[in-house]
C-alpha cells in the first residue's frame, strides 16, 4: 500500500475521531446529547442520475488546545460550528431536484438524485470525501472504484474557489464533470488547467464600474479600499483604481490582507488604525468568507459607526449581527448579481421540515438547536410532533434567510445544467439505440461534457428557463437596527448596458445609513467648492485634494467643485458672488444724467448768449467798437461760435450713425472757421497798425478784403482731410463691454484715430499761427486793440487741447466723451469771453468810450476803424 493512501486512511481515521469528540452550543454549537453526534453528516437522496455536491456546511475548531490524554495530535475541546446560510444551497439542491423530478418534460422517466458531503475548512482533509465518493469506499484507495453501478453524473462545489480548486485537481483526473457556484475565478476559466469545470457565477467584470458610478452618484471621491492579498484581490484593485481615475475617485488607503480567519495579528490593528483615522467614510470591503473572515469578525466587534461599508455579496454580512447590539456594519451598501426570484423556493422553505426529509441530517440538528426538540433514546429520531408549527421561517435572518440568495441561485441553476445536459445525452442515445423497457439510461461522466459545452456558454445557458444576464448588480442596504433584524433590502440596480447615465437606479429614501447620520454620509478629501469658486490642486497630492480659490472677475461658477469657472459673455458681466451672470444695461452720455444735464445747460446756455452777443452787435453794428477790426469777421466768429457749442449735443443722447459722423466732421470744420476767423482778426490787426507796410499795398489788403479769405482756404484743407477720413476709415457706431464693469457703453468709434488726430493737430497748428501772430501785435496801440485778447484766447484754447489729448486717453466710457465735450466748450467759451467780453462791456456798461469823439482824442488813433 503507497503512502498517499496511508495519508488518506489517516485523514479518515481522523475525521472519525472529531466526530466523536466534538461538542456544540447555539452559534458555536455544544450538544448534550449522545444522539446529535450519531447522526451522520452526509446526504444521500437516491435517483438514475446522482450529482455529487460538497459544501463546507460545518467545521470543527479548536479554541484553547487542549491536548488529548491519549491521542497525539488531538484536542479535547473541539468544537463545532455551522453555516446555515451555505445549508441554503443544500436546500436550493433539494428544491431544483424535486423541480426537475415533477417535470414531465425534462428527464421523463429519469429521476435525479444527489450525494451531499460536507467538506472541511482546512485544506488538508479537503479531499477526503471526494474520494469516497468516487471509490465507493468509507476508507477511500486510489484507483480503486467499488460502485458496481455507476450513476454520478457530475459533481457541485463552492462557494470558495480554494475548495474548488483542490476538489478540481482531482476530478479532471477522471474528466468528471464539476460545477462550481462561488464566485467567478479567473483562474478556473483557465481551460488548460480545468478542463473539466464550469462556472456558474457570471464573470462580474461591470463591479468596478458599478461601485464607481455608486461613488459618483453619492459625490463619494475619498474611498478606502480592504481586499485580499491574493490574486482576486489584485484583479480587483487593478479594475476598481482604473475606473476610479477616469471618474476622478481617489483611494485614501488600500490594506492588503491575508486569509486568516482564526488569528489576530498586527495587521489587523494596524488596518484598524488606518481605517479609523482617515477622512474616508466610504470604506470598499472586497471578498469571500475565507478570505476575509478573520478581519470581518474582529472588524464589526470595534463598533466603528462613522464608517459605511460598501461589499459584495460573497462576504456574507449577516454572519456578524449577533455580536453587538449596534452593528458596525448597519447601512452597509451590498452588491449581488442581479437575478430572478423564485417565489416557490420561498414557499419550499417554509415547508421543509425533519419529517418530510428524513434523509436531510442537518434538520433534526436544527430543530434540536432551535426549536429544543428532542431525540428519541432508540433510534436517536426526533420525537414526533415536537413544535408541529415550527418553520425554518422563525429562524433570525442572520442564521437563516428565506430570500434565495446568490449562491443559492446558482446552485439552482447548476442543478438545472446537469439536468438539461442529460437531457440532450438521453434524446441522443434514444435516437441511436431506443430504450427498452425499464432499462435505464447508461453512461459515463465524461460523456457530459459535450453537452454541458453545448448548454453552458462561460457564465451564461441559451436556456429559455435562464434569465439573460448582462452582468446586472442588485445594491442591498443591510438593516441591522435594532439588533438582529438582519434584513437586506433592495435599493437600487445597476445595469452596464443601459444609457450613459442610465445605468444605476436608486431608491435614496429606502436607504438606511449608519445612525450616526441623519443624512447621506460625505467621504471627500477636501470641502466642496461651492458656486463662485473653483478648485486648484495641491502639489503632491491626489485629484482629489484641492484648494477652493474664487473665480476671476467676471467668471461665474454655478456648480460645485468646477475645475474651470466659465467666462461670461461681453453682454454680460458676473454677480457679486460669481454665481451668475447678469444681463449689462446699456450706458451712454445721457440727457438725463446729471453729468449729460450739466454739459447739455452749459451748451446751451453759451449758444444763447453767443446769439444774444451776435444780435448786440447787430444792433450797435455802426460803433467804433463794431466796427473796429471787421465786425464781418466778428459776425463770422459768433456765428461760429454758437455753431461750436451747439456741435457739443451731438455727443450728448444715445448715438446713432449719422450724429457719429456729424460729430467729428461739425467739430472740426466748425472750430476751423472759428480759428481762422481768429487768424484773420490778428492778421487785420497787424494790417491796421504796420507802418512798415507800403501805403499802396496797405490800402489795397484793406479795400480787398485780403484776411477774409483766410477762412475758405483753412476750411477747404480741413475740408479735405475730413473728406479723405470719411471716405477711408469713418466713424461708426461701437459698444465698449469692458469699460464699465455693469455697462455696455455705446459710443462712437472715430474709425482712424490718425484721421482724427490730425484734424486735432490741424486744429492746434491754426491755434498756434493765430497766437503767434496775435501775440505779435500785442505791443500796437491798445485803444479797441483786440490783438491781446486774441493770444489769450489761443492760448487757452491750445492748453485746453494739448491737455485734452492725455485725459482722453486715460479714460474710458462716456467719461471719455464727457472730456471731449467739456475741452468743445472750454476751448469754444475761451474764444467768445477772451475776444467777446471786454466788447460787451464797453457796449453795455461803458458806452461813452464807444464813440467817435472818444476816440480821436486817444493817442495813437491812426487807424483804428477799419471799413467793413
């Protein structure tokens, strides 16, 4: 005999021995009675066609080692403890079977049956059962099979993908058919290595992005994340920090750990630590029950309230919930595969009993837990009518839900497989060689596998019975408050080929969070940014840390924590709080503003007196004063004058383009008939008082008129450069949206600025010859000499412009036309008080010195009244 079976008689010999001396209590269960440790463990239920099924529904420990007095290697205080909620796949098992075994058209006159092992926790006796199974023999050998008769058709297993790996090692030496129910595997859809196993669990490859767009949903970008250190859990993390990137979710911590249930290292303490002093409420718990058991258990017992547990399906969270009264794990978020509810399995449940399924050995062990039944001393059969209305139904939800749970689902499922596979085997064989009378259908396991291909495609049956799976999640909210209340209840799905932004379904009042909060939870890095701010990353820190910063002027940001503030349109301009952008009022030099009231009254008012003034000297035209140097050139420069200021309303009211291009034109010809007829007066002064002049050639300027034709010529050459500025680059209508922050001002835009700069220039070159020559004669004789007023004037309307030009400059909106404006009526107000006021002065207040007798007994007379 070789060593491995020696090993294997031993791990039998072991398992015997356990069984006889382990004790159980209600959780971890201890037994008074002879009775619960005779009953055996295993499940047989006779039919054509049996499926092998081991699931770890019970395990043995050892708390503090006590070492057996007689047995090396052995301890006293064993115990053992169950899992009823891996029970509900044996009763998913039961109810396929009878499902298949009523229907007529599914394996007619076949009947199906199974063989229930239970498997260890430990690897090392793992393959224990498997063997006998396969033998036939209570102490296995290899390569011996003591079954006459063959009927195992294929073998079940799960939910861990460890157990299945082990049992797999041995089956596809004999390509015997095995159907896996935990969670999906990469590695076990490796083909090359497991020939010979089907996953009944769809891949799950949408949960990242499912528990992403969950993150994005709440506003959750500060996530913990807790996975095994296996490969399992590095797939995970690797799929779940891709997606998160793409959505701007960052991780705050990730704690790697070891599958080790039964210690408390520390690790465990450490992760505690990280896990209670981060700023993520939101902690991402990924696993199974034998991958993260040892963490879980110790986890929930340190009662940390502020945290949400966000977890699969595979870790079960109502194991936890006998353990404190406030459940650390109460408004915990759960992702399952979405699948169809079997309302019969409910039913099923309810009705299952000890005495209706004698064969089932865990039922009496239930009933004698639970409902305090009995055992009979002879048989070691519970006493009939022991609490006859007792249900697996009254059972807490954290030892027994009704509801049919992943796994569960999937056993059925695999039950339904081997079923439809056998099927398809029996119609073939039928149309080969039909049947005889009660002779039944003959095969090997082998043989199924080409149908079970045919029939299961990866995680997915083209079965009308098989609900389409698109890899949907259903989210389960755990209720655990107040204590044991083990509830999980829908809230929302998840669907990966819905819509963009269709793809999660939530029911936010149905969730229950943590007590600590009376509303949804936050797990940020940094604050929010509200409206008005944007965010601004920190140097060496994740996306997801940032500073808030307040937009820039007129930016606005109507959403929380922006990357960019949006600019607002030239129409409009953003509100105190950057929140909005409101509409710009339209602004101009107003006849109503009390700005464009003032300039308007002095414009008009200097018009009028300058009529008043024309229509004086009208009346008094025949007085020396008059008359004295050419009162038509006086009359020319009043009427001017009144024409200056009155040019000044064109700027004044809302613009249009025909006053856009009266305003510049009027300005310049009008003020360059008023400098020339100054020009004329200054050079008909120096005419009357030259004696240097010839006699003849004096009298000839005087009778012609020369200085009268000044003017046209200055005017014609102002004339043209208008002409050449309105024919190359004209004034137009504009609207300035930046000089004023609430305003859209609308104003003339002078079109060349070199054109419009030039007739200035022209202006103040006319200024400057009619000063200089004014101020030439300003030493002649002074009786009604109007040559020193003339140089005031020039040189006030010269300083006026010269100063013009940088205050324009430097101003903005209708200020800037406000400046044009007030330099039109300081510069048109200078001429007429300098030239015009000592005149009215003499006319109205001091008439004796307007008279011939006054006169001539002047010194220095000689030619002082011109003709005219």
């Amino acid at each position: 005999m070789s060593v491995q079976t020696f090993v294997l008689v031993g791990c039998f010999i072991l398992v015997i021995i356990i069984r006889i001396l382990f004790n159980h209590s209600h959780v971890y269960a201890y037994s008074s009675s002879e009775c619960f440790f005779r009953i055996k463990e295993d499940i047989h239920h006779e039919g054509d066609a049996v499926i092998g099924v081991f699931f770890p529904v019970h395990s043995y420990y050892t708390g503090n080692k006590i070492p057996h007095p007689y047995l090396p290697y052995f301890f006293t205080d064993i115990h053992i403890q169950y899992n009823f909620k891996i029970y509900q796949l044996v009763l998913a098992l039961v109810f396929a079977i009878e499902e298949i075994n009523r229907n007529p058209h599914l394996l007619p006159n076949i009947t199906l049956g199974f063989d229930f092992y239970n498997i260890p926790f430990s690897e090392k006796n793992i393959l224990g059962n498997a063997l006998i199974w396969l033998s036939g023999l209570s102490i296995p050998i290899s390569n011996y099979n003591c079954v006459k008769e063959r009927k195992s058709a294929a073998a079940l297993t799960g939910p861990s993908w460890a157990r299945s790996t082990h049992i797999a090692t041995l089956l596809q030496l004999y390509k015997f058919p095995q159907l896996t129910v935990g969670p999906f595997d990469a590695i076990l859809s490796d083909q090359d290595q497991f020939h010979s196993l089907y996953q009944m669990a769809p891949k799950g490859t949408s949960l990242a992005l499912a528990m992403v767009s969950l993150m994005l949903h709440f506003h959750w970008t500060w996530i913990g994340l807790i996975v095994p250190d296996d490969h399992r859990g590095t797939q995970f993390l690797s799929d779940i920090r891709e997606n998160m990137e793409k959505n701007q979710v960052c991780i705050a911590f990730v704690e790697m750990i070891q599958s080790t249930w039964n210690s408390f290292p520390y690790k465990y303490w450490k992760c505690f630590i990280t896990v209670q002093e981060s700023l993520a409420n939101i902690i991402i718990i990924y696993g199974d029950n034998d991958s993260l058991q040892g963490l879980m258990r110790n986890l929930g017992q340190q009662i940390l309230m502020s945290k949400v547990w966000v977890m699969t399906s595979q870790w079960d969270v109502t194991n936890m919930a006998d353990y404190f009264l406030l459940d650390s794990f109460h408004g915990s978020l759960i992702f399952s595969h979405h699948h169809e509810q079997i309302i019969a399995f409910k039913n099923f449940i309810q009705t299952v009993n000890p005495y209706k399924y004698p064969e089932d050995n865990y039922l009496p062990k239930l009933w004698f837990l639970f409902f305090k039944c009995p055992f009979s001393e002879l048989d070691c059969h519970l006493l009939e009518n022991c609490q006859p209305n007792a249900s697996l139904e009254l059972l807490p939800r954290h030892i027994f839900d009704m509801a049919m749970n992943e796994d569960s689902y999937n056993t059925y499922r695999a039950v339904y497989t081997v079923a439809h596979s056998l099927h398809e085997m029996s119609l073939q064989q039928i149309q080969m060689q039909p049947l005889g009378y009660r002779e039944r259908m003959v095969f090997f396991p082998w043989q199924l596998h080409t149908f079970l291909k045919n029939i299961h495609v990866g995680a997915n049956m083209a079965l009308k019975w098989k609900q389409k799976s698109d890899d949907k999640y259903d989210i389960l909210n755990f209720w655990n408050f107040p204590k044991s209340l083990g509830r999980k209840v829908k809230v929302a799905i998840f669907s990966p080929n819905a819509p963009q932004g269709q793809q999660l379904s939530l029911s936010e009042q149905m969730i229950r969070w943590p007590e600590k909060y009376s509303e949804i939870p936050q797990s940020v890095c940094s604050e929010s940014c509200g409206p008005g701010f944007k965010k601004v990353s920190l140097e060496g820190k994740a996306v997801c840390c940032y500073d808030c910063t307040p937009c820039e002027d007129n930016e606005i940001s109507n959403e929380t924590d922006v990357d960019q503030c949006i600019k607002c349109p030239e129409s409009h301009y953003a509100n105190t709080e950057k929140k909005h952008c409101l509409q710009k009022a339209v602004s101009f030099l107003d006849h109503k503003d009390p700005l464009g009231m003032a300039l308007t009254t002095i414009a008009l008012f200097f018009s009028i007196l300058t009529a008043v003034v024309l229509g004086l000297f009208v009346k008094h035209r025949d007085t020396p004063i008059v008359k004295a140097n050419n009162r038509t050139l006086s009359y020319t420069l009043l009427i001017t004058l009144t024409v200056c200021f009155l040019c000044a309303l064109l700027f004044i009211g809302h613009p249009n383009i025909t006053t856009c291009t009266l305003q510049q034109i009027v300005f310049g010809i009008a003020f360059t008939v008023a400098l020339a007829t100054v020009l004329a007066k200054a050079i008909t002064v120096i005419i009357a008082f030259r004696v240097t002049f010839p006699r003849r050639m004096m009298r000839w300027l005087i009778i012609s008129k020369a200085p009268n034709f000044i003017i046209p010529i200055c005017t014609m050459v102002q004339l043209v450069l208008c002409g050449i500025w309105l024919g190359t680059s004209p004034p137009f209508l504009d609207q300035d949206y930046h000089a004023e922050h609430k305003n859209i001002i609308i104003m003339c835009n002078k079109g060349s600025s070199f054109a419009f700069h030039g007739v200035l220039g022209y202006l103040c070159s006319l200024a400057l010859g009619s000063y200089t020559v004014a101020f030439l004669s300003r030493n002649l004789p002074d009786t009604f000499n109007e040559a020193k007023f003339l140089s005031f004037s020039m040189l006030v309307f010269f300083c006026v412009w010269v100063t013009f030009l940088p205050v324009y400059h430097s101003t903005k909106g209708k200020i800037m036309v406000a400046m044009e404006v007030f330099s039109i009526l300081a510069s048109s107000a200078a001429l007429f008080g300098f030239i015009f006021a000592p005149k009215c002065y003499i006319i109205l207040i001091s008439p004796e010195k307007n008279s011939l007798h006054h006169v001539r007994n002047r010194p220095h007379s000689r030619g002082l009244i011109l003709k005219t």
